[in-house]
C-alpha cells in the first residue's frame, strides 16, 4: 500500500496511541458492510461511527456525529458518488473522504481526487491496508491502491507533466520547509482539500511518490533553494 503526499508505507496495523480515528462508512452492498464495519470497529486505534447506504443520509448522521474518515463506494444506488464529495468538505467538520470502490480505473480515481477525495482504493485490498489507510487519511496522506499509484499520478499530472504553477511552487516551498498540509493551507489562506490537490499535481508532475521525494528532486532540478 503506498500513501501521497506522505510517503508512508502501508503494511501490517501496527499499535497506536491517541485518540481513536473516527470511521464512518458509505455503502449499499449490505454484505460488505456487515462484515466491514465490526472489522474496522475490533481495530485498535479505529472506532466506526456511523454507517449509511446513501450520501443523504450519511451527511444527515455526520452533521450530529462528525467523523474523521469517511469511506464511500464510488457508485451508490446505481449513481457515480463523485459529485458528492464536495458535500462531505462543506459539512462543519469535513472528513477525509476514501472512495473503497471495486472500480480500478485510474480515470476514476483521478476525478474523484480532483473532486476533493483524500484517497482510492480498491476492494480486493486486505484489511491491514484499508485499517492504515483510514489513519494515513486521517493525518492528512493520500491513501492510494499501490497498483493504481504510478498511473493515478499520471492521470493527475495529465499528457506531458508539464511545469509547475506559481501556487505549486510556492506549496512546494512550504513542503521544503517541513510543514504539513493544514499549516501549508491556513498560511496560504486556501482549504485544506485544495491543499492537498496542490500536493497531488507535484508529485505528478515531477514523477515522485512522496513529498521528500517531490522536494530532493525540485531542488536537484533548480526548482526551489
């Protein structure tokens, strides 16, 4: 399981400390659900909140139980969710949405990152990548299925890569400096979403798979000091 922007291997759960990370799951596939949800909820350092077979009424239980990492199937009563990411950022406190969809298309994953998504993943994963991919996205990482990574970020960095914007450069900048994606955000006085939307298109556009990377390879290029 490989995780952008921050780089972090996924791999065996491992023990935390802390307050637990607050799953809500979004998923008309009853059977899924059933086994889905007490697995997440046995995890240490994991405890699902709520649980909901379409978007209305997974924002109606969000908006009186908040939840850190919202995980949503891309297709819900025969509809593509995408859309609808963007109602998950406007609720008062907005989670980290992870599509777990059965859908390995990178096109796919690609829109739904751009829409605002915190990562993609597929279905067939194990349980250990989706438990650590709810904790990536909650600290602010990109949990991404390790066989769509490189051709996601692809996708993302569009035909060629391309250069860098202004506003890229100065996120990337900030990355140099150590700072994470909420503080890149409230300096730069943007959403924490498009924030992490920056961090995507750099590490596409510059062929890394983490902000380290993106960062020794800007400097090596002449892009940043």
């Amino acid at each position: 399981m490989s995780s952008v922007p921050g780089g972090h291997s996924v791999g065996s759960v491992t023990q935390v400390s802390g307050p637990p990370t607050r799953v809500f799951v979004v998923d008309d596939h009853r059977i899924l659900v059933d086994t889905l949800v007490p697995a997440l909820d046995a995890q240490e350092g994991v405890e699902v909140v709520g649980q909901a077979g379409d978007v209305a009424t997974a924002l109606a239980k969000l908006r009186g139980s908040p939840a850190d990492v919202v995980l949503l199937d891309l297709r819900l009563e025969g509809q593509e969710t995408v859309p609808d990411i963007a109602s998950f950022a406007a609720l008062p406190h907005p989670p980290a949405v992870v599509v777990l969809t059965g859908n390995g298309d990178r096109r796919s994953a690609a829109r739904a990152l751009e829409a605002g998504a915190a990562g993609y993943l597929v279905k067939d994963e194990p349980l250990d990548v989706v438990v650590q991919s709810v904790r990536a996205a909650a600290r602010g990482e990109t949990p991404i299925s390790p066989t769509m990574l490189s051709g996601v970020l692809r996708e993302l960095a569009g035909t060629g890569g391309g250069p860098l914007t202004s506003r890229e450069l100065g996120v990337l900048r900030l990355l140099a400096e150590g700072k994470g994606v909420q503080e890149i955000a409230d300096e730069l006085i943007i959403s924490f979403n498009t924030t992490r939307n920056h961090i995507q298109r750099i590490l596409g556009k510059l062929g890394a798979r983490s902000r380290l990377e993106a960062v020794v390879k800007a400097r090596a290029d002449g892009l940043i000091d």
